[in-house]
C-alpha cells in the first residue's frame, strides 16, 4: 500500500498587493485552489519568503494568471513533485502579471487555499 506525505493546508480569504507570510518555514508547494471574485484575470503571485513580500518590490518565484470564476469555478493546480520554496512562502495578487504591478484586487476578490509539505 502507497502511502502519501501529510499535507498541510493554508488559507487566505484576502489576497491582493499586500502580501502575506502564509507559510514560515522551507516547505515544498504541492498545489493550490484559487477563486478570482473579479471580472478581469488577478495574478497570484508566490514569494520564497519568510516573511510578507513587498509586492511590486521582490521577485516571486511564480506568477499564475487566475481567471474570473464568475461561472463559479476554481482553478485548481497540482504540482505532483512539489515547488520547494527555501525560505518560505508568501502570497500576493495584483490585476496585472509584470514583477513592478502593485494593481490593487479589491477586497475579498482573490481567495486561496494552498497545500504544502
């Protein structure tokens, strides 16, 4: 019998330029499920940091288009190795996908539960 890691989930109900510290250690990102309340695409962008990003400032490691989920869907994705983030992970989202955009989602537009080892 195959025996799977423990996931560990982490969710932010408000996700926009000013980015959070989601997770405070290294660990491996074994995916994600994002719901964009917005009518246009937001950016989830995703920081090998420790402590909150400053979006617009810091490179992130992974920038993911999220389309509007105005039919009610979520975009899932699954990273089956894992993305490792050395120092930890932070998460900001903006309404443009360049490093410099500090485009402001409004509140509670962007909504996400990663899933990290």
């Amino acid at each position: 019998m195959e025996t799977f890691p423990r996931l560990i989930p982490s969710t932010n109900l408000d996700v926009d330029e000013s980015a959070t510290a989601d997770v405070t250690r290294p660990a491996a990102l074994k995916g994600f499920i994002a719901n964009n309340k917005n009518a246009g695409t937001l950016y989830l962008k995703v920081y090998n940091k420790v402590t909150a990003a400053t979006v617009g400032a810091d490179t992130p490691l992974l920038t993911i288009g999220i389309p509007p989920t105005v039919t009610g869907g979520l975009t899932q994705v699954v990273f089956e190795e894992g993305v490792f983030f050395s120092a930890g992970i932070s998460l900001g989202a903006t309404t443009a996908a360049a490093v410099a955009d500090t485009g402001a989602p409004s509140a509670n537009d962007m909504n996400t539960t990663i899933f990290f080892e």
